[in-house]
C-alpha cells in the first residue's frame, strides 16, 4: 500500500527515527563493548574502578561501533528517503524533457513509494500534459477545418474577380450578389471563429439587460424573410414570457444560427418559436417538422466544424459552427442547450437562469 504521508512529516519521521536509533545504538554498544571485553578476560570491572585514565581504549571502540552503525543507518534511511523524494522528481524532470523536445504524449508513472505533496505534483503534471496534448491535437483540426473553409470563398472570389478583369465574366448585379455572399460568408465564419475564440479563452464579455424577446424575435425572422420563403418555413410565434434578461446582440446571434439551421435542413412547415417561464429560467424552443437529427449524431451536434452530410457541401452545410457558436453564448449566459427529437420533429430548447 502506498505511503501518503507529507514531505514535512515523512522528514520529521525519519531525523526523529535516526536520532533515537543512534542513542539507543550508544547506550546498547556502550554496554555491550565493556560486557564482552569483560568477559574475554581484556579488562575487569576492578581495574575500571581501579583506572584513572580519562578515556579509555574501549570508549574508543565503543565510539568507533557507535559511528559505524550511525553512518550505516543515515545511509539506509537516506536512500529511503531518495526514493520518496528524488526519484519522483527524476521522473518528473524526464516527462518534462520529452514535452520540451515534442514528445507530447510523455507522462509521469507514479512509483511505488512517494509523498502525497509529490502524489499530487504528478497527478496534476499528467493532467496538464494530457491539455497540452488534446489542445495541439485540436489546434491542429482547426487548422485545417478553417484552411478548408476559407479555400473555397476565397478561390471562387479570385475565380470571378480575375474573370470580370480578363473579360470573361459580365460584371452584371447578379454576378456582384454571388461575390457578396461569398464575402458575407466570409464575415460570418470570421465572427463565429472570434465568438468561439473568446469563448474558450474566457473572455467572451456578456451586456446583460432585460429585453423584449418579442421585437428581437420578429428583427431576426425578418432578416430571414427571403431564405425562409425559399426553404418554404412558416415561422410561428408562441411567446409566452416576452422578458428575459440577456445580451441582446448574442441572443440574436443564437436566433441567427438556429434560423439559418433550420432553413438548411428542416422540412417545409411550420418553424414554431416558442418561449416560457419555468421556475427561475427562461425557455426558448425552436421547434421544426423534421426530418429530425440521427442519434448517431447527437453526441457530435454541437461539435465545431460537424455537419451531418458527409460530403460537406457548402450549398447546404454552411460552416458547421453556428451550434457550437450557439452552446458557447448559452453557456455564457450560465444556460443550457439541448436537443430534442420528438416525432422526427427537431426542437432546440435554451434554458437560461433570470
């Protein structure tokens, strides 16, 4: 069973032990040096009252066994004490090197024998370094998930830009409308990356305010009014609590990514949005009429960069940011976002605390 004891204790232990020891060891040698040179015949016990000589021969031995043994016992409980203390550290000073020169999957394997303090020092080295590593692993992903989504605008912005220059292309509105939404895009995954960013930095700042969902809730759907009617959604209102205190402008970031999720994979219907009182939190739900989400992939859904088709088609798929923009800001404002399949109906319900 490991020994848990402190540093502090486990050094308190041990000097403490060690002075004892070689106290008892000089009361015990003392006697047992004079008690065999008395009975090999070297001295006897009158010619030691007899003796007038401050030191004599056998002190020496008796100091000499009392030195001996003190040394030898020092030494043991020194090297004792180095497997506790200096071992570990050796241990920790390894995994270290090898996460210096990018061996970032090195951890620290707990010996048999170690403090608590250091126990601890390396469990939290092995969780460290385990961050370090997942971190570099999804900076990595993102590297090339936004790589990926920055290829394609901006190819198809130099594509026509280049074509309108060499004569090719007719600089008309519609050919001008395509190369703004390309550019809105743009904006947008720009945007969603820097919410995210401040978000997993802890810097996501939230203008808290009690505002009218309703005037918000009718501000978004009116800028949706064109892609609703193409994705032929009917958005109906069910606003039951019309307060609610919030960030306006993140909350109708939230309505944006959810709207325009819905304009891309719902089916044609109504698209209810709905919002009550519950105890101490505000719902909002937004509720479509399927084809509902997988449960395979519910568990990826609020995922950066997942989209349900495989093939990834920015027709269809915009970024594969806008739930995960939306799980950072709820959970900002100390809420909660869940998926819901209900009769293949997909209802996204936010709960919020007031």
């Amino acid at each position: 069973m490991k020994n848990k004891t402190g540093i502090s204790k486990q050094l308190i232990i041990a000097l403490s032990f060690t002075s004892l020891s070689v106290t008892l060891s000089s009361l015990i040698l003392g006697y047992g040096t004079y008690y065999v040179a008395i009975e090999v015949g070297l001295i006897s016990l009158e010619k030691l009252k007899e003796s007038d000589e401050f030191f004599h021969y056998l002190d020496g031995i008796w100091l000499f066994a009392v030195l001996l043994f003190g040394t030898a016992l020092s030494i043991i409980l020194g090297i004792k004490l180095a497997q506790r203390f200096i071992v570990p550290i050796n241990l920790l000073a390894d995994a270290a090197k090898k996460i210096s020169h990018g061996d970032l999957s090195a951890r620290v394997e707990k010996p048999t024998h170690h403090s608590s303090e250091i126990g601890e020092l390396m469990d939290n080295f092995n969780d460290m370094a385990q961050k370090l590593e997942t971190s570099v692993e999804n900076a990595h992903v993102w590297n090339a998930a936004i790589a990926h989504e920055l290829r394609t605008p901006v190819t198809i912005l130099q594509g026509r830009l280049q074509g309108i220059i060499d004569g090719v292309f007719e600089a008309d509105p519609i050919l001008f409308k395509n190369l703004l939404n390309q550019v809105e895009g743009l904006s947008n995954l720009v945007e969603d990356l820097r919410t995210l960013s401040l978000f997993e930095n802890q810097q996501l700042r939230l203008n808290l305010e009690t505002i009218c969902f309703n005037e918000t809730a009718h501000k978004v759907v009116h800028m949706f009014e064109e892609k609703l009617e193409k994705a032929q959604l009917k958005v109906i209102f069910d606003i039951e609590a019309p307060k609610v205190e919030c960030d306006q402008r993140r909350i109708e970031q939230i309505l944006i990514a959810l709207l325009d999720n819905a304009t891309r994979y719902a089916n044609q219907g109504k698209l209810i949005v709905s919002t009550r009182q519950e105890q101490t939190s505000w719902i909002l739900e937004i509720e479509d009429e399927g084809p509902g989400i997988s449960a395979e992939h519910r568990k990826d859904l609020f995922n950066p960069f997942f989209r349900l088709e495989q093939s990834r088609n920015k027709e269809l798929g915009g970024t594969g940011l806008g739930l995960s923009v939306v799980q950072a800001l709820v959970i900002a404002h100390k809420g909660q976002v869940d998926y819901l399949n209900q009769h293949s109906h997909s209802i996204f319900r936010i709960s919020i605390p007031q």
